[in-house]
C-alpha cells in the first residue's frame, strides 16, 4: 500500500492539471522486452531524467517487482534517490561520479561507469580506506565520440587499469550512436565490432567482465546482436517506440505509459476579428468558443505548438489556438457539443477511441518523444494508475 503522502491529500484541492503514470503498461512493455530477449539476456531499466518524466521511484518500484536486473541513472543523485525509495537491485551511474561522491556511492552499493584513469584512481582510493573491492563498469567509445574511454585508448585504460588493486571490471559497455537509423546500419555494425575487440583486450589484460551490454532501446531491436548478455533500454519501457523504432521492427505491443490532461477554467466566446493570446497570432474567423486551460509550456507543452497542436475533449479533437503561454493554453471549441466548465483536456493519452501519443506531438514540436515527456514540469503531479498493489 502507498502511503498516504502529502501529494495524495493535497491532490483533491490541486489545480486540474496532472500525468497518468500507468505503470501496468510499464509492465507490459517490459514483459515485451523481456521476451524478446529471452531469458540469456538480463535487462537493465534506464530510469535516468526520472524515468524519462514518468517518476523514478514509482516505475523502479513496479520494474524491480517485474524481474529488472539492473537499474541506469545518469549520476549518483539520481541512484541516491532510487536507494532512499527502497531499491535494492543493482544500480549503474552512466555518467559515473563527480569528485567527492566516492563514498557515497559505496556506502550505497552504486555502481559507477568510470572513462578517466583519475576516476579509477580516486574510486580505488575510497575503496581501499574501507577495505573492499568494488565494482566499476567501463565505457568504450567506439564511435558516438560522447562519453567512453576512446576505443584506441581501450588496450593503455586495460593495461593501467590492473594497478588498481580495489577495483573489478563489472562490465564493460559501449552505446550505440544511430542504431534507430537503417540507412547507418554499417556504422552500428563497426561499433559492434570495436566493442568486440575492445571486450579482448580487456580479457587479454585479466579483466573478466560479468556485463557485456551495448544496446539502447532501438539496438535491442534492430541489432540482436548488440545485446550481449546485458540490454539498456529506456524509451521503450515508457511505450516511447514511434519515433526510434523502425517500420519493419514495429511493436504495437508496446503502450504508451504517460497521459498528460487538464481540465477547462474558462469558456468564453470572441466575435468574429477578435484575436486571442500573446502577441495576437490567432484571429477569430467566426464567432469563437474558446476555452481557457490552466497548463503552459513551463508543465511542458511545447511553445512551439502554438496555433499548430491539438487537443481531445468530448471524444474529438480541438486544435490549439493562440501562442502556448507560461501557465495557459487556449483551445477552440466551437465544435465541441455541449462543452462545459471542468471537461477534462487530453494533451497526451487516450480519450475514447482517439489517441495523442507523445511522439505525435514531438513530431509537430519538431522534437523526439523522449524530449517532450522529460519536459513535463515539475509542477505537474504525478498520478500512478495500477490495477494491482
Ligand atoms: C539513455 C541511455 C540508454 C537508453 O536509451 P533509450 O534510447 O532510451 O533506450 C542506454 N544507454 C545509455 C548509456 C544511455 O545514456
């Protein structure tokens, strides 16, 4: 059972403006993944940037339940979190560690990526003053030139590597820069490659990786062969696949996680000529029933839908009308029967038989999905839906 926080008894009182967090379609997608895979590769839930917006604690909770192996952040704050909540499966900190957090992440039983000797150096440091071993992953860059110890350095890090008698190569991973994209299929196979011979070297230098793991979201489709014994994926957990798998890979097996609604403030109606929002951009040409919404883009609808994207009410779709503001959003529902005050507004989810999927707005917003439901602001409560507790 939940506890009754602070969210929950406020939540009655709270502006109507929340996201779904439907964590049995969470479920779903990872049982998908977990199929796909089979039972040799073990898999790794990306929670990083709060589960992509959805909510760490909440969907690590439901994940770990599922059967996740390993949980990846994006720095040791975000494991911290996960570790506070009650997560007890393994952590990875893909980005690895700042100064000063070694032995924080110890005392935690993190698990960093490390890609400078100087991380080696002061992680190996911390380990010994507790007089441990400890357990790091190893980032080869073989092609997305980001983070990851370059691959022509790979042979001098394995070779340095072994001075560092507190440390255990845990896993040795690389990530893949354009697996989602068929026309690079070449340059994700050389990244196969590079971390194939890189995962030699590190053997030939007494390391003994339990994690071989290379694969994002689309590499775990389009490339099996990149999942080692180890998958990475994130945006396909959260039903986030239009926009990053191909056509020929499509999953309709996957559900989308996150729901974004608010409810209607105001109605009111402009004469014909009249403009509305900042800046005038949209004239009425006709008498126009607008309704006002209490969400803007700092809850994370983009400014760039402005007079472009839409919404569902009613069981039908009402375009955006207006610049997006800060805090408002104007609606045209001049055709929507018998509108009233407090209907619920679907910017994302389902209402009925019609559906806004994240990537649909991503596309109008000229962004990803994965952008867009990172962008729902903190201001946003999150309302886990679940059949079961
Ligand atoms: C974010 C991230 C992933 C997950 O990517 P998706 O496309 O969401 O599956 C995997 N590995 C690393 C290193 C990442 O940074």
């Amino acid at each position: 059972m939940p506890p009754a926080n602070e969210t929950n008894l406020s939540s009655n009182y709270a502006r109507p403006t929340w996201a779904e967090i439907d964590t049995d379609a969470l479920a779903s997608n990872f049982q998908f993944v977990r199929k796909l895979v089979g039972d040799d590769v073990q898999i790794m839930c990306i929670v990083k940037a709060d589960a992509y917006g959805h909510g760490a604690v909440v969907c690590a909770r439901r994940l770990e339940r599922e059967g996740a192996a390993w949980f990846g952040v994006a720095c040791p704050e975000e494991a911290f979190e996960l570790r506070a909540a009650g997560i007890v499966k393994p952590i990875l900190s893909l980005g690895g560690f700042w100064r000063g957090q070694e032995a924080a992440l110890l005392s935690q039983r993190v698990t960093p990526v490390i890609y400078r000797l100087d991380m080696a150096e002061s992680f190996n440091r911390a380990a010994r003053a507790i007089g441990m071993v400890a357990d790091v992953h190893v980032e080869i860059d073989t092609g997305i030139n980001r983070s990851g110890v370059r691959f022509e350095d790979a042979r001098e890090f394995a070779e340095k590597l072994r001075a560092f008698k507190h440390l255990r190569v845990d896993g040795l991973m690389t990530h893949c820069a354009s697996a989602d994209d068929p026309t690079q299929n070449d340059f994700t196979r050389e990244q196969i490659k590079l971390y194939d011979q890189s995962l030699n070297i590190f053997r030939a230098h007494d390391h003994t990786p339990t994690y071989k793991d290379l694969a994002n979201s689309p590499a775990t489709f389009a490339h099996p062969n990149a999942r080692g014994n180890l998958v990475r994926p994130g945006g396909i957990l959260y039903g986030l696949w239009r926009d990053i798998l191909q056509p020929q890979d499509v999953v309709p097996k996957l559900h989308p996680v996150m729901s974004v609604r608010s409810r209607i403030a105001l109605l009111k109606t402009i004469h014909k000529g009249e403009s509305a929002g900042y800046g005038r951009t949209f004239v009425a040409e006709r008498d126009t029933k607008i309704a006002t919404l209490p969400i803007g883009y700092h809850d994370g609808i983009p400014r760039a839908l402005s007079n472009r994207g839409r919404v569902i009410i009613r069981g039908r779709f009402a375009p955006i009308i207006g610049r997006v503001s800060m805090d408002l959003t104007l609606i045209d529902v001049t055709d929507v029967f018998d509108v009233a005050l407090d209907d619920v507004v679907t910017f994302i989810g389902a209402d009925g038989d019609l559906q806004i999927t994240a990537e649909t707005l991503a596309h109008e917003a000229d962004t990803i999905s994965y952008e867009i439901t990172c962008g729902i602001g903190t201001r946003v409560p999150r309302k886990s839906l679940e059949s079961e507790v």
